[in-house]
C-alpha cells in the first residue's frame, strides 16, 4: 500500500481579492473535509502576506485527489473563485514518517 499523498497549495489572491477568495475557501474546506479519501484539509493564512493562503491538504492516494477535484465543491470554488486568484503552486509529497 503507498503512503498517503500530501498537498501544499500556496493560493494569491489577486489585489483587492483576498476577502473574496477567503470566502470561498472557507466554503470549500467542511466538504472537503467529509471526503471519504481526505485524511487533512486545512486552511491557512499567511502571517507576513494577507493575500496568500497555504491549503495543507493529505490524501489517502492519488486516486482520492483526482476524485476530490472531480467534486461539486471543488468545481464550484473554481467557477467562482479561479478568476480571484494568481496561479496556485502545488507541491505534491509522500509522507515518510
């Protein structure tokens, strides 16, 4: 069995954004969350930059990822919000320990 997939997305909303696009991440995080595949899905703020968000995200596998962004939810936040926001950087790992 592979080790759960963790994600680390780095959202900016774009100027005068940041509290739409909050919004809608907060929209986004309780269905998420309810996944039967999502282990952690958690919204952050960053400390020093109020436009940017950090998603600390763990998945059981690939497989529940690519459903995760099959879902209602996660379209919805994307017709809604995609337009809010510079290009999200994704890193992708495998938890060791």
């Amino acid at each position: 069995m592979s080790s759960p997939l963790t994600l680390i997305a780095t959202i900016t909303a774009l100027p005068g954004h940041a509290q739409a696009l909050e919004a809608g991440l907060r929209q986004l995080v309780p269905p998420s969350q309810a996944e039967a595949g999502c282990l952690q899905y958690n919204l952050h703020r960053h400390q020093d930059q109020p436009n940017r968000f950090i998603m600390v995200e763990q998945w059981l596998d690939t497989a529940a990822l690519s459903a995760h962004q099959q879902t209602a939810h996660f379209k919805h936040f994307v017709d809604t919000c995609g337009s809010l926001l510079e290009p999200v950087d994704h890193q992708l790992m495998h938890r060791i320990l």
